[in-house]
C-alpha cells in the first residue's frame, strides 16, 4: 500500500514539474503576419523582387478599361466601415462577415447601396446614354462583384433589369418619370418574369393582364400557384416597384407577353392593394439579395404603365404594334436580358481570377513530402501533377478574360444590326465562362486542401455564391442549344444561297479544309487548321 502511494506521489511530482516547465514558456515573439524562423520557406508577398512584368500595364491589358476609376471606387470602399470587416496593422481587408445572418447581411447591402448613392455614383448611370457612361457602369459593378456578388446583383437588378427595362422597352413618357428616381434610388425596382412554373419558357408564363376601356386601366392577375411570380430579387423586403412580365389579352385575344410598370409597396414599405409577397428563404449563396414571390389579385394600373416601346393600346382598346411578327415581338421583350448575360460572362472570369490567383499563390508557399531526407520539403507547384491541375485553368481564364472584354467591349458599342450576334455571343459566353468558373473554383479548393475550406480563403463562398450563375439570365444547356439553332440556321442559309458565311466568328467555314495528315501526331491534333476542320465536318454532318 505504501509503494503505491510512493508510485503516485512520484507521477504527481514529474506531471506538475512538466507543467511548470510548460508555462513557464513564453509566447514566440514572431507576428502572424512575418513568416516563422522554422520555416524554410516564405510566402510569395514576403519575396523582395519586383514583378518582371509591368502590372499596370498587365492591368490594362485585362480589365480593358477605367483601371483608375475602379481604384477610386475601391478605395471608397475602403473608407467605410460598411466594408471593412478587419484591419491589421497597415492592412485592410474588405472582405464579407462571413458570421451575419441573412436579415444582417440584407441590411448590410442595402446599406452600401445608400452609402453609394450618398457619393453620387449613380449619377447620370440611366439618364445619359454615352459608351463612356456604359463602361463606368460595368467598372463598377465588376470591382463590386470582387467584393460581395449580393451586393452586385443587387443593384444590378435595381440599374441593369428595372432600369434597362423603362430604357429599352419604354418611350419618353417611362423615361422622364421614372429614370431619374431609377438613379436616385428613390424607387428601388425589381424585374418579375421567372414564375414557379415557367422559367426559361417565359413564352409560357401564366400571369394574365386585361384591359378595362371604361378607366383606361390594365388588370394584373395571378390566376393559378404556378404564375406566382417566383425568385424576384429585392422583392422579398426593399423593392417598391417591379416591372411585371404578363400575357396580355385584349378583348380575349392573346397578344402575347407583354411588360408593366406596377407598384408592390407604399412609401412605408406596406404591400399595396392586391400585392402579396413572401420570403424564398435562406439560400446556399447570394444571401444578402432579398429573394421574393409575388401573387397579383385584380391589381389596377394605368394604360401609361404599359411600356410601349414595342407595343401599346389605345385608350378605346385598340392593340397597335409596329412589328407584326409575333416572334420578332416577343424577342424585342427580351432585349432586357442582354446586358445581364454580359455582366455573367464577364463577372464569372472575375471569380476564377480569383480562385486561381489564391491556389497558386497557395502553391508557391506550400510544400509537401521531400525527394531525400535531407532535403527541404518540395513546394506544391513544383510537382508536374499539381501544376497540370492549376495552369490549364490560369490560360484558359486569361482566354475567357479577353473574350469577355471583347463582348463587353461589342455590347456598350452596339448597332441594331448587332442584335443577333451579341444574342448568340452573350448567350453563349454566359454559359461557356460561367461553366468554367465553376470548375475552376472546385479545382482550386480541392488544391488548397483543408484551406481551401475555410470561408476567409473565399475559395468555397465564391463556389457556392456564383453557382447561380449556371441557370439565372438563362438555363446554360437551353442558352447553348440557342446558340446551336442558331448557327446551324446561318450555316444552312448560306450553303442554300451559296454565299459565304458572315458574323459570328464563322468566316474561317469559308474557306478550304485543312488536309488531315496521314498521322494524327499530337501536334497535329494541336493543330488550330486541323480542329477547324474537324468542326467544319461536324457542321455538315447536319445538312
């Protein structure tokens, strides 16, 4: 009993004296931010040379325009506390609260669209029409999308959808009511076409509006569950007017769809008559975007609500339309849609820039496993593995940079007859780069390994917010298959006339096959000549 005591006593002794020794430490004096003396390596910023290539130019080169003015919207950012969520030392980070809940992170973007409109940054963004202005719209909505993508749609629903609406299918009258409240913010618009059952079939949406001669007055009805007007950003809480997508029945005849300016909320944020709203809920990204669904009950507008750049109605009633074709009529509605497909396309390369600028960077500091054992461990981006999996990506986004640029570039500088072509590009575009950022961003968080985790690397927020993108402003394989019916249609055109192809990037199908070679080297294969060819086949295989 006694030795027993003795062996316990002693364990005692040396656990307390291991202790002691342990607190007795002191805390290592190397910050977080300096790279540790243990290390044998250092970070890619903690490097002392100089970039061997000039960035400002290499910034010009990319962004394609306005490199100073999304600097100075930058660093207004910087200069709320709006958007700095932390500072250390002399770094500021501007990066989301990843903690706020929805109601918080709601707020929070309603709250840095004031901050913006109390800079005057919207200023003349509807009421002037210059290419310049276009381009210091995108400026800005791209250096958003860098920062929060909720608060860049936002608003671009607000400018882009509600706004671009009244501009392009809406005459004078839409114009000097509503525009310069569009950029004051004074009324804070949202765009009603999805409904629960129609989505990409907007042809199909089931909402109904009539005509009453007797008050001059257009009836909006929601008729059935499924013409809910459903997904609705800004419609959930903050919107006060939508721009509603609706057939339009006069004197029981279909005209087709149709759009109206209609009030959902009063000056106190009370629904109006006839207007029911609810909430979509929480989502797996884009949380600080207020997502609604809209129901109508007999809700009464004026004639003057109708935008009539397309179509109008008498006041006796009478359906007038300069274009006859019920088709052309119909893709005039849509025009609306363009300019969000531009703004994916181009925010998409943004997001991947990102993901790969943090998982090679990442790279550069990481190492794993030594080649002998009296070697330093190898850095990730020096295995051949690792590099296959991130610099195919890095060339591919710097390709899909410069596309988009061109795109943007095509749109702000569009003539009528670009119409089909910027439709074709965008739509195609869309999809393409949106498809691409998806897989670029799972690449980089699996090649970050447990970092690529963790929500302040962005790597995974970024997936999760920009997933979207893969079926908003149009279901990716249904924009693709436009585009296919589209240049197919081109092709057989000019093979039935005999012409040669022109617009859209088709003109190398006019002249000669490149010969196959009797081997398909892998240069061969590579051969730029050699895959038009193979494209050319595919294109005749249809006729």
């Amino acid at each position: 009993m006694e030795g027993r005591r003795s062996g316990f006593g002693d364990a005692a002794a040396r656990r307390t004296s291991v202790l002691a020794r342990q607190l007795a430490q002191e805390l290592s004096p190397v910050s977080f931010l300096q790279p540790a003396p243990c290390l044998a390596y250092q970070p890619p910023e903690f490097h002392s040379d100089k970039a061997s290539f000039d960035k400002s130019a290499m910034r010009e080169l990319l962004d394609g325009h306005d490199v100073k003015l999304r600097d100075s919207f930058t660093d207004l950012m910087l200069s709320s506390d709006l958007f700095v969520s932390k500072r250390v030392g002399d770094r500021v980070f501007a990066t989301p609260n990843f903690n706020s809940t929805m109601e918080e992170h709601r707020e929070k973007t309603l709250d840095r669209i004031l901050f913006f409109r109390s800079k005057g940054v919207f200023k003349g963004w509807l009421t002037d029409s210059s290419v310049e202005d276009a381009l210091r719209r995108a400026a800005l909505f791209e250096t958003l999308g860098l920062f929060d993508h909720s608060l860049a749609i936002k608003l671009g629903v607000h400018i882009h959808l509600w706004g671009g609406a009244i501009q392009y299918l809406g005459s004078k009258r839409h114009h000097d009511k509503w525009l310069a409240l569009t950029e004051a913010y004074q009324v804070r618009g949202c765009f009603a076409m999805s409904e629960l059952g129609h989505g990409s079939n907007v042809r199909g949406i089931e909402t109904v509006t009539t005509y009453d001669p007797s008050t001059e007055e257009f009836i909006i009805n929601t008729p059935c569950e499924s013409a809910q007007k459903y997904w609705i950003g800004g419609a959930a809480q903050h919107a006060t007017h939508t721009i509603v997508f609706s057939q339009l029945l006069i004197n029981g005849k279909n005209e087709g769809v149709h759009a109206f300016v209609c009030q959902i909320r009063d000056q106190h944020g009370r629904e109006c008559p006839g207007i029911r709203i609810a909430d979509c809920g929480h989502k797996i990204g884009l949380n600080g975007v207020d997502n609604g669904r809209i129901w109508f009950d007999n809700v009464r507008i004026p004639r003057e609500n109708l935008l009539n750049a397309v179509a109008d109605v008498t006041p006796d009633g009478k359906y007038e339309s300069a274009i006859k074709d019920p088709d052309q009529r119909f893709g005039a509605f849509m025009a609306p849609l363009t300019s969000g497909r531009v703004t994916i396309a181009v925010s998409a390369v943004y997001q991947s820039k990102i993901g790969l600028a943090t998982a090679i960077r990442y790279a550069l500091a990481r190492r794993a496993f030594s080649l002998t054992p009296d070697q330093p461990e190898v850095l990730l981006l020096d295995y051949p593995s690792h590099r296959h999996r991130l610099l195919p990506l890095l060339a591919k986004t710097y390709a899909m940079s410069f596309a988009a640029v061109d795109l943007k570039n095509l749109y702000v500088r569009r003539k009528p007859a670009d119409s089909k072509v910027i439709h074709v590009l965008s739509s195609g575009l869309k999809a393409v780069l949106s498809w691409h950022n998806l897989r670029a961003l799972q690449e980089c968080r699996e090649a970050c390994g447990g970092q690529g985790l963790k929500t302040e690397n962005r790597v995974g927020t970024l997936k999760a917010e920009y997933d979207v993108q893969l079926t908003f402003e149009g279901d990716n394989n249904v924009l693709m298959q436009q585009v296919s019916k589209a240049l197919l249609a081109d092709y057989l055109a000019a093979k039935k006339k005999g012409k040669p192809m022109k617009g859209m990037g088709l003109e190398h199908i006019n002249g000669p096959a490149p010969v196959i070679p009797d081997e398909l080297t892998k240069a061969a294969l590579r051969d730029p000549g050699f895959q038009v060819c193979g494209n050319l086949y595919h294109c005749k295989s249809f006729t």
